[in-house]
C-alpha cells in the first residue's frame, strides 16, 4: 500500500511539474508575441501608413455549420483599407479547395470584398497560405512584396507581426474587429487555440521553420 501510494505520489509531482511548464511556455510565448509586435498593430484606420499592397489572412466563413465573426470581419478591414486609398491591391491568403477541404477561403474572401465594391482586378489570391507562417513567408518569396499591411483580428496580428520581424519583412496591421458576437462554441476555441498558437509562433521562430509552399505560385 505505501508503494502504491509513493508512486501516486511521484505520479502526481510530475503531472503538476508538467502543467506548470506547459503553462509557463504559454505565458511565455504571449509576453514574447505581444511585446515584439503590439507596437506595429493599428486599431483607426486614420492611423494606418499607406501601402501598396494589404494582406487578408484567412479563415473558414463557418465552423461547423454556424457563420463565423471572424473572416467578415477582416474583410470589412480590409476594404475599409481600400476605400480609403491605404492600399491599391489585397492579397486574400488562406487554403483553397482541395480533396480533403469542403470549404474554399480564397473564393469566400474575394466574393465578400467584391460585394463590398473591392474591384476584382484588385485582389489577388494565395491559396497556399495555409498557416500564418506560410501566408506571411509567401507574399515576399511569391508575390515579392516584403512591406505590406497584415489585416486580422488583433492576437492574429501580433503573431503574423512577430514572425514576419524574425524573417526580416516589414509589415504593420490593421485590427479588424468581429462581425458580429461569436457563438459560445467559437469564443471558447479562439480563446484555447491562440495562446497554443502563440506557442507554435515561438517555437517556429526557434527552429526556423519556412513554408510548406515556399516558392509554389
């Protein structure tokens, strides 16, 4: 009985060690993304530098059926942008349909800016934007553009932001905010899946990690 009691014990202490490390690499990695890229994030367009060109990072337009606050929302930034003269082109960079996809990013992004007056011939799509990283890395080595504006929520922003600094490109943001109230399921997983994010963000940096398309156009 005292043995089994003594490796519950050990059992426990480990456990405890490890949740306390897991969630020091997250505190971690929040403090390193926002202190590194807070600074380059606009929330009044007023105060957005013009640039030629702005980049739409992706989402899926619903989550299990239910309409997603997040990619109307960046959109709505981002041809806030546009009318406003703040940039003349809009990268749309997200996954595009394939075989094991049911949704298609860049086709949803490009038909909302359309209907709200976007011109078409001003959009340009990045089907193989499919991670921040991947997004960030491919409008310089693709689309040969390394200053440009980042449109996405604001913790979206701050990690593009972060990993852009470490690769040496130049990008400011534009905070979009939400459509509209995200379902209670959406707020939940915003709310586990980017502080993991942020943690990805860190240990991409750390083992200098590149795209998984790095120069496939």
């Amino acid at each position: 009985m005292t043995r089994i009691r003594r490796s519950r014990s050990i059992l426990l202490f480990w456990a405890a060690a490890a949740l306390i490390a897991a969630l020091e690499a997250v505190l971690t990695a929040a403090w390193l993304v926002r202190a590194s890229a807070a600074p380059g994030v606009y929330a009044r367009l007023e105060d957005v530098p013009p640039h030629e060109v702005g980049m739409v990072l992706g989402s899926p337009e619903f989550t299990q059926g239910t309409p997603s606050p997040y990619l109307p929302g960046r959109i709505r930034a981002a041809a806030e942008l546009y009318h406003a003269g703040k940039v003349r082109k809009l990268v749309v960079s997200g996954a595009t349909r394939s075989p094991d996809q049911f949704y298609d990013e860049i086709a949803s992004m490009t038909r909302m800016l359309v209907e709200l007056g976007v011109p078409e011939d001003a959009i340009v799509g990045d089907g193989k934007g499919l991670r921040t990283l991947d997004s960030v890395l491919r409008m310089r080595d693709v689309f040969g553009y390394d200053d440009f504006i980042t449109i996405s929520q604001r913790d979206h922003c701050e990690r593009a932001l972060y990993l852009a600094d470490h690769h040496g490109i130049h990008t400011v943001a534009y905070a979009a905010g939400l459509a509209f109230s995200p379902a209670p399921d959406q707020e939940l997983g915003s709310a586990i899946r980017e502080p993991l994010a942020r943690v990805k963000a860190v240990l991409d940096v750390a083992l200098n990690r590149t795209a998984k398309y790095p120069t496939e156009r």
